[in-house]
C-alpha cells in the first residue's frame, strides 16, 4: 500500500502544477494577448483616436491631470509628514478644554495640520481615543481637506484671476466643518459611535508610516483623480450641451447635481479645483458646492467612516454634512457673488 502511493505521488504532484500552469495567466501573457488585440484592431482604434471627440476627450483629460498631479503629490506628501511625525498630544494641548471653543480651534487646525481625505479619518479616530472631544474631532476631519494650503493653492490656480473663489472656498468649508462640529455636539449621541480600532498607517509614526501613507495615499487618490478626469472629460464631450446647459440654467438643480457629482467621482482635493473649473457651463456658486461637499462627503469616506465609527454614525453624518455644505455652500455663493 505504501509502495503504490509512492509510485503515484509523483504523478499526483505533477497534475496540479501542470493545471495550475495552465490556468494561471502571467503579466507576459496579457500583455502579449493586448498587443495582439491592437495590432488586429489597429484600423478601428486609429480612426476612433482621430475622431474629432476622441481628440477633444484626450486634450481635456491630459490637461486636467498635468495640472492636477503636482498638487496631488505635493499634497500627500506633506499629509504624510503631518500624520506620520506630529504626535497627537499636539492636539490635545492645542484644543480648548470647553468643547464648544475647541470645535472652531480644531477646524482651524485642519489648516494648519492638513490631511488628506483618507488620513482625516483615522486621525480623527485617533483623537476621540486620546480623550478629544468627538465634536472637534469631527470639525478637524471635514476641514483638514478642504482649507488646507495646498488645497487653497490649487484652487487659485485652478480659478485664475478669480480670487474670490478661493476665498468663498476657504469660508464655506470652514464654517461646514464648524457648524456640523456644533450640531454633534447639540445633537449626537454616543450610542451612534462605536470607534473600532484599526491597524492603520496613518496613525503609525516615523519613516515606515511617512512611506506607507505616502504610497497608499499616492495610488488611491491617483486613481480617483484618473477617474474624476475622465468623468470630467467624458461629460463636457458626449453629454449635449444643451443638457447641461437646462442644468446649469436652474440655480437649484445646477448646485444640487454638482454636489452629487462630487460624492459620486470622490476626488481628492488637491486635485478637485481642476475639475470643477473644467465645468464651465456651470455657476460660480455650483461649482462651490462641488468643492465643498467633495472633501466632506464621498464614496470612500463613508465606507471609511463605517469602518472607523461604525454605520450608525455615518448613516446619520453623511447625509447631514451633505445637506450641511449645500446650505453653506448657497448662502456663502450669494454674498460673494
């Protein structure tokens, strides 16, 4: 018995090693398999890159993410420093012991320490853990991505010659992160919040951290800026204009539609001003709503803040911190324009 299962064992290692070189498909393999696909559709995909739109798509993508990118790397770069390297003792000193003073001292900050969408949030966690006051803790993480300098500099460059849009900008997030800061701390409840303690990056310190974070943040919001971009590009090419421009007509459907944009696309914010300049069918004070609502309230900050502070707080804070920023986002629109 022993004899035949030696006698087959050879065999029975051989089958799966030659079936699992069969099934699996290496990076030398795909590749060769899309340079065969493109020599074969060589003809269709020269006349679909010289259409007209096609050329107009290309032009409109490449320009927002040339751009955008400097401020991209820039921006996670000096995240990274922020959160791998400041100690968050600094903020337990810093902060006010009345919550109330705290929640305004905390969203300025934000400016002060910026962080990018994806680092505010275990940051955030972080400070609730260390004894911060879970309102200012929530008005750092919506203003720390939204005013901070990096942010503000791309969108002056975004918007040039239209200072005012940097200002209105730097107003409308503050006073979002500030009032939303004030409403937990008028109507939250610590049932809502159950903090769960995740390994993160962003809550590590030193080099390790500093190159961790960097990498992570580099390729998540890299690849929702790709995203934004072409979103972008796809909607001023294919979509009417005269669609957009029945939207942009309605000052309340235009602004509403913006800001579902901007949760939809979930940009990073160093990258967003590009994007919202390019809408250019678009208001002043439309565009604002993207820019304010887009660092507070997107896809991956809900699934992060469900993952971090549980689903009964985040099925409650989005939606508010959305109505929240529309609101803020009109009335600071009207007396700046």
């Amino acid at each position: 018995m022993i004899e035949t299962e030696k006698a087959r064992s050879p065999e029975a290692e051989e089958l799966p090693q030659k079936r699992g070189g069969w099934a699996r498909l290496g990076s030398v393999e795909a590749l060769a398999a899309a340079v065969v696909l493109v020599l074969i559709g060589r003809g269709w995909l020269i006349g679909l890159f010289s259409a007209p739109r096609t050329l107009t798509l290309i032009t409109i993508f490449v320009s927002i993410m040339v751009q955008a990118l400097p401020f991209l790397v820039l921006g996670t770069i000096l995240s990274a420093s922020i959160t791998a390297f400041v100690p968050t003792r600094f903020f337990e000193r810093a902060l006010p012991r009345n919550a109330a003073a705290a929640v305004p001292v905390a969203g300025l900050a934000g400016m002060v320490l910026p962080a990018c969408e994806c680092g505010s949030v275990p940051v955030a966690s972080a400070l609730m853990r260390r004894g911060v006051a879970p309102a200012a803790a929530f008005a750092f993480l919506l203003a720390s991505p939204a005013i901070n300098p990096i942010v503000l500099i791309s969108t002056a460059v975004a918007f040039p010659g239209q200072p005012s849009m940097v200002a209105a900008r730097f107003v409308a997030s503050l006073g979002t992160a500030v009032v939303m800061g004030w409403l937990w701390l008028r109507l939250g409840q610590p049932a809502w919040l159950r903090p769960v303690r995740l390994p993160d990056s962003h809550v590590e310190h030193g080099w390790g951290a500093f190159w961790t974070s960097c990498r992570h943040d580099l390729v998540q919001a890299g690849g929702f800026l790709v995203i934004g971009a072409l979103a972008a590009a796809i909607l001023n090419v294919t979509v009417p204009p005269a669609w957009l421009e029945t939207i942009a007509a309605n000052p309340v459907f235009s602004v509403i539609a913006l800001a579902l944009l901007a949760v939809l696309l979930s940009i990073c914010s160093e990258a967003d001003a590009f994007v919202a300049a390019s809408l250019t069918q678009f208001s002043l004070t439309a565009r604002l709503a993207f820019l304010v609502v887009g660092p507070m309230v997107d896809l991956k900050l809900f699934a992060m803040q469900v993952g971090s502070f549980g689903p009964k707080f985040a099925v409650r804070f989005a939606p508010a911190t959305l109505a929240m920023g529309i609101l803020v986002a009109v009335v600071v629109g009207w007396v700046f324009w």
